[in-house]
C-alpha cells in the first residue's frame, strides 16, 4: 500500500508554515505541533523542512508518580530559566480523553504565569493510549520547537507511575521527582526506574519526612550497578516557594556540559534518533497490517489457521513477514525427522 501523494499546493503551504514556525511564529508552531501529532501527512512534510536546523535546544525529561508536583516544579524552573535569558519550550503530556483521544489536562493552571511570556512556549500532547509516560509523536514535537530556536525544551511524563521510562529516550537530561512519606524510592527501584534518572529530586522539601526521604533515596541508589561517569545527584526541592530549584538548574547544566564534554550527548541523541526511526517504522507496520488483515484474503487465511490451531503463532508471524514483506522471522524444521 502506497500513500496517496500530496500536491505541490498542499506541500507549498506546509513549507511555508514550517518556516514561519522556525521564525517563532507561535501560532505556526502550534498548528505544526498539531499535524504531526495527528499524523497528518503534512506533517512529515513539516518535520523534513525543519529538521535540519534541530540539535541545538536542551531537552530535560521530568518524570515521577502522580501528586509528586511535576507541574510546579517545572513552572520554577521556568523562572529560573527565562531569568536567564533563555527561551523555553514545555510538551507536557496528559491522559487522553477516550473520546475525543485529547488531553484530558491540557488547562496547566500552574503553568498559567508563562501563558504570555512569547518566549515560553507551552502544549498539551494526550498519550492516546501509548505506553511509557509520552505520546507518540513526542519527539516530533519537539524537533519542531527545537527548530523555532527554543534554547530549552521541558517534557512533563503523564505521570503512570512504574511505567515512565520512555523519557529517557528524548531527553539530555532525566530528572526523577520523588515527594516524602510515599514510598516512591522503593517503588521506583522495585519497577526500575531508578535506573533512569541522571538527577533525582525530593520535592516538597518543607515535609517533615523530607531528610528521612533524601537519606532513603541515596541509600536505594546503592543497588544501582557501579560505574564510572555521572553519578546521579540527589537534591532537595520545593516547587511551592521555589527553594532548591536554580540548585537543580544548575546540575542540569553540569550534566549536559559533562555530556558534552565526554562526547557523550551527540552518542546519546544519535542513539535516540535510531530508536525513533525504529520506533516509527514499527507503529506504521503495526497499522498497515491491522488495516491489511481483515480486508486480504490471505492474511485472513493465516489468521484463520491460526484460530483452527493448524499452525502456531510463531508460524503465521513468519508467514505474514514473508507474505507482506518478503522476509522471514525464523528457519523452518518441517524436513527435520520429529525429537519428540
């Protein structure tokens, strides 16, 4: 199957957008943000204009468990970033309406003080039903900020709890909020999310607990595999008064100039641009065959097979790959005399 190609009108006017988006255009950038994360075809068009002027923006994952206040986290942040001069793009990223597949959240009252700053530039993205804390097109959405010259680009996980793990995928920098009296260490080695972050935060560090937690936290990194490099800093915050967050700031410059200087964030970003490509290719393939599967006869047949207990599942995988991809996922044993 084969996509209907786009007119030279309809590819003008893509360009065209993507250019005023790389000129800062707001609402440009949020009419490109919205192509690409519906998955409209002009949204490729989109993202191959702009993506040879991305690579330049810092990207910082903000991830942790529900309640922990991620929202008023990065809302400080913010403020320590723009009293810096640098301008500032956020994906925070929501549940889905099962209705509309929208963000259920996309109103951030705590983020409301930044709505008019032109230098800050704040989206909503639902997950749709994709796993790992972000939304698909998560890092498509941000090529397209990085592209209008924000300096550095926030991503808020939905906040699952023991599942947020794809952030590390996009991000420079991952920073792990955890809150007092929760037990959220414990939770994130037992789901290993422990291993995820560069920067682990107590926020809410006015709680009484909060010492206990700092000391829990650097205990559970204990059962982290020893090795040489960054070694995850733990801090303490709190996101209500602002205490402790130009300190995290600053480590996530140290931990970006320690990339950089090792040589390890073009390795990292050329890592996670592979996946991406992967990633891509394997949901496009997941929906071709969901569409092909009832309306070709033949995977129909396979499928039924299957059902009938003729062949294996394994079976009709690799009859699949050879019938709609001319390759084969495993070597056949049928000429082999039976072991059982």
């Amino acid at each position: 199957m084969h996509a209907i190609p786009l007119g030279e009108d309809e590819c003008r006017k893509a360009r065209d957008l993507a250019e005023r988006a790389r000129a800062g255009n707001q609402r440009a950038i949020a009419r490109a943000i919205s192509l690409v994360e519906n998955g409209d075809p002009l949204g490729s068009v989109i993202v191959r204009t702009l993506f040879p002027f991305t690579g330049h923006a810092v990207r910082v994952g903000i991830t942790g468990p529900p309640g922990v206040g991620k929202s008023s986290l990065i809302s400080q942040l913010v403020k320590v970033v723009r009293d810096r001069g640098l301008s500032v793009g956020l994906i925070s990223v929501d549940p889905s309406s099962p209705f509309t597949q929208g963000a259920l959240l996309g109103d951030r009252i705590r983020l409301a003080e930044h709505f008019c700053d032109p230098e800050v530039f704040i989206r909503s993205m639902g997950t749709r039903g994709h796993l790992g804390g972000l939304a698909e097109n998560t890092l498509q959405a941000a090529l397209v900020l990085d592209a209008a010259g924000k300096d550095v680009i926030f991503f808020e996980t939905v906040g699952v709890g023991q599942s947020e793990i794809a952030v590390s995928g996009i991000a420079d920098t991952v920073v792990l909020a955890l809150q007092p009296g929760s037990g959220d260490s414990i939770q994130a080695l037992k789901a290993g999310i422990m291993e995820i972050p560069d920067i682990i935060v107590v926020n809410k560090a006015d709680h009484p607990q909060a010492e206990a937690m700092l000391d829990e936290v650097t205990g559970a990194l204990h059962y982290r595999k020893a090795c040489e490099g960054w070694q995850p800093s733990v801090l303490g915050t709190n996101s209500r008064t602002g205490n402790g967050v130009p300190e995290l700031w600053k480590t996530i410059e140290e931990h970006v100039a320690y990339l950089r200087d090792e040589g390890l964030l073009e390795e990292r970003r050329a890592k996670q641009l592979q996946q991406e490509v992967l990633s891509l290719a394997l949901q496009h393939v997941q929906r071709r065959l969901a569409r092909e599967a009832s309306g070709d006869p033949e995977l129909a047949s396979i499928l039924a097979r299957v059902t009938s207990r003729e062949i294996d599942p394994l079976s009709a995988v690799d009859l699949i790959l050879g019938s709609v991809f001319d390759m084969q996922l495993q070597q056949s044993c049928e000429d082999e005399p039976s072991r059982l």
